[in-house]
C-alpha cells in the first residue's frame, strides 16, 4: 500500500488529496480533510491506461491524479 498527496487546484485555491493505494495497486482512494470523496482505479488496454471513476468530484480530476501516480512511480 502506497500513499500519495496530490496538490489540486480547485476554483482558483489549491488543495491536497491524499491517495492511499489497494492492495492489488489497480484503485485508489482519493481524500480531502480526511473525507473520503471517491475512489479511482485503471485499465490497460492496448498498451495505453485508462483512469476511471464514479465518482462525479473525481471525473474531471481522475486522468491528472493518474497520470500523476503513474510518474511518481
């Protein structure tokens, strides 16, 4: 299990999400302030990753936090 804090910028103020990775390092748990505000997770396909989410505060953010974890490893 790995942690991340990923620095936003959410209507001009900036904000950290911390991530936790699964155990099976495919999701990730996104907070804010120690709330849970969704979760994201990834497929390959064809060589290319594709991040993905349900969650509707995550959706326009999920491909940055992804591409972002994917560089910090």
């Amino acid at each position: 299990m790995e942690q991340y804090i990923y620095e936003d910028d959410y209507r001009g103020q900036k904000r950290n999400l911390l991530i936790i990775s699964g155990e099976d390092d495919t999701s990730y748990r996104v907070f804010l302030d120690a709330r849970f505000i969704g979760s994201i997770s990834h497929e390959i396909t064809d060589e290319l990753v594709i991040w993905k989410t349900d969650y509707n505060i995550l959706k326009p953010i999920a491909n940055k936090i992804g591409k972002w974890i994917e560089n910090s490893n």
